[in-house]
C-alpha cells in the first residue's frame, strides 16, 4: 500500500481495495469525477504522476532512495493540508461581488493600474472573472486545503474589515495582481515586452552617433522679418560642408538655387527631386529628407517652431536629436525657447540663444474694411483659409474693383507657388493684390504692403472630424509678419480684418507674448515598428501595429505623438490591407508617400500601386496630363489631382527602384507640363462658380474637401476613408 499525492482534485477521496490507496489534494480548479473501475487509467494519465508510482512499493524502493521519497511526501504534506475556517456570510458575500464589481464598472483607475503592471485591456476583463470565481469559491467552503487559499481568504476578511470601499478595494486589488501573473505568465510578458519597445521616453538614445558629438546648438529667435535665418545661413556658406533643412520644398529650392549662386555647390534633396551638383560639399533638402547617417560641420534647421505640429513634428524632433553636426543653428520664433534648451541639457549639448528683432516696423490696425473691397490697395494681401474661398475672393476682387490677383494656396504645386510669388513681387507686372491662404505663413518673400485676415478661424482635422477654430495668436502673428520687408517696396507693413468683429482678437494677438510649446513630437521609426512587430506576431498589419503601439506608447513629459500625422498613417494602412501582402517596410513606406487622404481619385492609384508591388509587377504610369479647357475651379482642382498623382509616382519611384516604377522621367515631364497648365490658367483667369451655377461646387464643412463628380468619385471603404479617434498618450 503506498500513498499518492497530485494537486488537480478538489475533495479527498480515499480508495481501498486492491491493495491500493490514493489520497488527493486540493486545488480551485474543476473537480475531477471518475469512477472506481476507471481509476487506474485516468492516473496513468495524469501529467503530474509518473508511472514508476504505479507498479508497488518494492519498485519504488528500488529506484528511489527513502530519503528522497521522504522529502517528497513532506513537501506535499506542507502545500496540501486542511484548515477549517468560517465561511462568509450571505451579507458580506453580497458585499464582496459588489467590491469585485467596482474594478469594472464604477472606477477605471483600476485597469489603468493594471495597464500600468502589464496586466493589458484584452486581459484585464478576463482575468477579474476567473479571479471572482476564485475568491467566491475560497471563501464558500469550512475547509482549505492550500496556504495559497489562507492567505487569500485572511486578505478577504481583512479587506471586508474595512468600513470604506476604496480601502477594501487596495487590499483586494494586490491579491487580484499576483493572481493574475499567475494565470497568464506568457501573455503578460509578451505586453511587458511590447510596452518596452513603444518606450519613447528617451528618443535621443536612438542615435548613438549624434549623442557621442559634443555639440554646439545655436537658437536664432525672433519676429519674421528679423534676419534671423540670412544669419544661420551665413554661417552654413563658411563651413566645408553642411545642410539646410527647411518645411518646403520651395524653401529647399530657394536655398538650393542661392547658394550655387553665391558659389557654394549644393545638391538639392526633396522627396520627389534630386540634383546632385558634382563636387558639391552642401546638401539642401526638406526637413524629412535630412540625413542622421552623414557627418557635417554646420546644419541649418528652419522653422524650428514647428517641432509641436500634430502633422509634422516629428521630422524636427528626428533632425535636432540625431543630425551629426558639429553646429547646429535653429531658425524660429521665441516659443520654444525653453524646449529646446531642455532638450540640448537632455542630449548634453551646449546651448546658444541669439535674439532679433523686426528690421522694419508693423502697424495694427485699429480699423477693418467693414467687408468693402473697394478699399483695397496694390500690394494688400486678404488670407483665407480654403481653396473655395481663394478663387470666390479672387473672383469678387476682379468683378468689383477690376484688379488682377495672384493666388497661393497649400495644394497649389510648389513650382506655382513660386511662380504666383514672382508675378506678385514684380513691380512692372499688373497682378497687385495676392489672395492667399496661411501658406504664405512660412519662408515666401513677399512685397506685401497690408495684411487683410477675411477670418480668423480655421478648419482643422481630418475631414471626416474637421471643425472650425480661432487661430492661435502664434499663426496669426506668423502671417501678419510678412506684412512689410526690409529692402522692399514696401518696407513698413501693416496687418487688419476685412470684418470689425475680428479687430479686437487681432490686436490681442500683438499683446503680451506668444505661448510657448512644450512638447516635441514623436513618431515611431520604421527599426522601432519591426521590433514592436518581432513581439507581437508575424505578419501582423501595419494599420494594426499603429493601434496597438499608441496604446502602449510611453513619453515624458517633454514629447508628444503627433497625432494627425498618426491618423493619417493608419487611414492609409488600413487601405492597404486590400493591397496584397506587402512587407512592414514597404507599407511604412507608402504611408510616408505625398498624399493627401481626403483625395479618393488619389488614393485610388495609392491602392493601385501597392497592389502591383504586392503582386512583384511595374506600375506604368496610365495618367495623362489633363486636356481639357480650364475655365472652373473644378478644372483646376482636376488639374492639381493630377499634378499630385504625378508627384506620387516620383516619389514611389525613387522609394522602390525603378524595376517597380520605371516611368520616372515620363512623371517628371508631366509634372513640368501640368504646371505650365497651371499658370497659364491662373494667368488668364478662372471663373468662380456660385451655389446657383448648376456645375457648382457647394460649401462643405471641412476647407479642401469639396464635393467632386463622377471623375473624382471612386467606391472607398468606410473603414478605410475613415478614421476614427484613437488614444494617444
């Protein structure tokens, strides 16, 4: 007769009969029923008894030692035993469900407790019923038969102990953790390990290079028009080699063009463009085309102030952290003074500030147009803040008082924006007044002599969740500034409303200082998405690896993801998912691509394209320049569509290779021809189509989205033209 121990039944159950008797212990887990003749195969089978313990007593002599059979037995007598204890009654077991409730329903700072543990959202629901189950079934009983049991059920009285519910619930609460790490092990060190690699506290780490430079971080801040970037850029011609990295590419191109000028060779690098100059020593780009990997003595970083947008943040934040430069020169207003002096201290920089002031004066006015265009003047600029609004102004200004103006706007091609610019700032040309939206807030200089705001709200969002908001004192003193340029025409400038009811707000613009940015933007690399990949699974979407990272990401105080960018990025990857099977670096490459996503005819050949990558074909460019005769703003918004499918399949071309996308040159050759079609339409003018028109365009909620016809229209999941909010920590 010997005595056999396993912990997988709940009541003891004693077998005599055969010369064989079984003892069981206790567990929560399911009883076991079985029945006397079915006993000896069931054991055979149980995972923890091994067979040697089933032959006799003289067998188990023989291969084990009796102090090694000893120790056994008194191990399993000090786990498994039984103590009678008092079972809860009715009322406090009523109290214990409501207490267990409360984690789930009435208070959520319990799961975020959890989050915090690595206990995650999916898990958390799961784990608090078995846990339920399992204090209602240790507390329901006369006897335990585990010290695990005891000390739960002393936990339990002393938790109903307590007069207050919040405190019963911090004494439940541990028990509830160590159960639960008990339970899932795996899964809870899988979200460990994805809440570590979505870690953005330190992003400097990212770039040891960077990080072993001492390096030298000069802040040039100050109003527009202050000479704060012809300075940085001063500085940039003297040294053997460096970069400029500005928000646009027209800034690229005019820093491209002026410095091959001045002598200094200078390639361009945009995302769409190349040139590479031989023997050039000067690298000029947009701001996300900046290289970390290349070693320079001086980079230029303009428009530093944007280093807190919700879109593009980001490219800043990577290019001040990891650029290898010996000096690094930031060009931008006084509001992120003290973040970036943070983040210098943080990366372990010396910091520099050099303060400028506004070279010529700029008067605000006291008075609006009370909405009479009869008092523009040559050189007044009126700021809009949509396509529709551009054309309908420009229309009335040339129907009214019979005045030719030039237009600028953010979806315009940058070569026209350019072109719009030049013809603005001639004095021998006849277009005297600009209708602008805030585009012309960054890097354009204009021989404006009065800046006219027709509103000061603007759209912002996606289309899907755009609204109408005041603009913030920060913009509104960004475009008033270019009002005014020293060597110009017009060296004094002056800013006003077309309507008295935005006065007041524009003055309080001017008053007192501009509120600073405090937090950096972050976006995850494409390194630290495959990593965050390796841990959640293989062949894992893109669209889903951007959910689960914003769930898990943590950042400091100093960092925040941008958020925009980040919609627009699982917008575009959720269209994937109809794409075919593409890698994780090649759907991070395409949601980089140039696209606007409120576009359907756009993102329709987005989807096309990746279908063909996915499927190993090339991708032959099948769009045409548009041939039609421009006398709408539908045309010219057909015209745009186009340009920006031809900027799309450059960009695809120089990402992929030309194997994938071999008719770059055909793309670039379109791309000239569909802006000379641009100006020479805005040049001989467009007709503005009003509600009544039976073609026209009526007003939308959101600024660039406009309703479009059958050519625009293409049959768009909602899923994937639709992105709904998500949290961003």
């Amino acid at each position: 007769m010997f005595r056999l121990y396993t912990r997988y039944v709940v009541s003891r159950l004693r077998l005599v009969g055969s010369g064989y008797r079984l003892q069981l212990g206790y567990s929560w887990r399911k009883p076991l029923s079985v029945g006397k003749k079915r006993l000896p195969d069931i054991i055979r089978n149980f995972p923890i008894v091994s067979k040697r313990h089933w032959t006799s007593t003289s067998h188990i002599k023989q291969q084990e030692s009796e102090q090694h059979v000893a120790s056994l037995v008194e191990s399993d007598r000090e786990r498994y035993f039984v103590k009678k204890v008092k079972p809860l009654s009715d009322k406090k077991r009523e109290r214990l469900r409501f207490l267990l409730r409360e984690y789930v329903i009435d208070n959520t700072s319990y799961l975020e407790k959890a989050v915090e543990i690595g206990i995650s959202k999916e898990i958390y629901p799961r784990a608090l019923r078995l846990f339920r189950k399992h204090v209602h079934e240790a507390t329901g009983r006369k006897e335990l038969y585990t010290r695990e049991d005891v000390a739960l059920y002393n936990v339990v009285w002393k938790a109903l102990s307590q007069e207050d519910d919040a405190k019963a619930l911090e004494e439940l609460f541990p028990s509830f953790i160590e159960y639960t790490k008990q339970y899932f092990p795996e899964e809870i060190q899988v979200r460990n390990r994805m809440r570590e690699y979505a870690d953005l506290r330190l992003p400097h780490l990212l770039f040891p290079e960077a990080r072993k430079r001492k390096r030298k971080i000069v802040y040039h801040f100050g109003p527009t028009n202050s000479g704060k970037t012809y300075f940085a850029m001063e500085r940039l011609k003297q040294a053997k080699n460096g970069v400029y990295a500005g928000p646009l590419r027209l800034l690229a191109w005019e820093a491209f063009e002026k410095m091959n000028a001045d002598g200094v060779y200078t390639n361009l690098m945009t995302g769409e463009e190349k040139k590479m100059i031989p023997f050039a020593s000067h690298t000029a780009c947009t701001i996300e085309m900046l290289s970390t990997e290349e070693e320079y003595e001086v980079a230029v970083l303009d428009e530093i102030q944007m280093i807190g947008d919700a879109q593009r943040g980001w490219s800043w934040t990577r290019g001040l952290l990891g650029i290898q430069a010996s000096e690094v020169h930031l060009c931008g207003d006084p509001s992120t003074k003290d973040l970036l002096k943070q983040l210098a201290e943080r990366c372990g920089d010396e910091f520099e500030e050099k303060e400028y002031f506004r070279q010529t004066p700029l008067n605000i006015s006291s008075k609006s147009l009370n909405g009479d265009l009869n008092k523009l003047q040559d050189g007044d600029t009126i700021v809009v803040f949509s396509r529709r609004d551009v054309y309908e102004t420009k229309y009335q200004i040339e129907q009214t008082i019979g005045k030719k103006c030039c237009v600028i706007y953010g979806s315009l091609p940058p070569e026209t924006r350019s072109y719009q610019a030049r013809l603005f700032n001639d004095p021998d040309s006849e277009y005297k007044i600009l209708v602008a939206t805030d585009a012309i807030g960054m890097g354009l200089n204009l021989n404006i002599r009065r800046i006219i705001f027709a509103s000061l709200e603007k759209f912002h969002g996606l289309s899907s969740s755009a609204r109408k908001e005041p603009l913030s004192f920060a913009l509104i003193r960004q475009i008033a500034g270019r009002a005014g340029r020293a060597f110009s025409i017009y060296p004094n400038g002056e800013a006003t409303c077309l309507y008295e009811h935005d006065i007041a707000r524009l003055q309080e613009a001017f008053q007192g200082s501009v509120p600073s940015i405090d937090s950096a933007g972050l976006m995850p690399t494409l390194d630290q998405m495959e990593l965050f990949a390796s841990v959640v699974g293989e062949n894992v979407k893109l669209s889903t690896l951007l959910d689960l990272f914003a769930e898990y990401a943590k950042l400091d105080n100093l960092f925040s993801l941008c958020e925009q960018k980040f919609l627009e990025m699982r917008r575009i990857a959720r269209l994937l998912q109809q794409a075919g099977t593409l890698s994780l670096k090649e759907q991070f490459e395409f949601c980089q691509a140039p696209v606007n996503v409120s576009d359907p005819f756009l993102m329709k050949y987005l989807l096309s394209f990746a279908k063909n990558v996915a499927a190993g074909n090339r991708s032959e460019l099948t769009v045409r320049p548009y041939q039609g005769k421009l006398l709408t703003q539908l045309d010219l918004q057909k015209l745009e569509s186009r340009y920006r499918i031809f900027d799309l399949y450059s960009y695809l071309s120089e990402k992929f290779g030309r194997e994938f996308f071999p008719d770059y040159q055909v793309a670039l050759a379109y791309k000239r021809r569909t802006i000379q079609s641009l100006e020479t339409a805005l040049t001989e003018g467009i007709r503005f189509q009003d509600d009544s028109d039976k073609n026209s365009i009526p007003k939308k909620s959101s600024p660039e989205e406009q309703p479009q016809d059958n050519w625009f229209r293409l049959p768009v999941s909602e899923e994937s033209s639709r992105a709904s909010d998500i949290p961003l920590k």
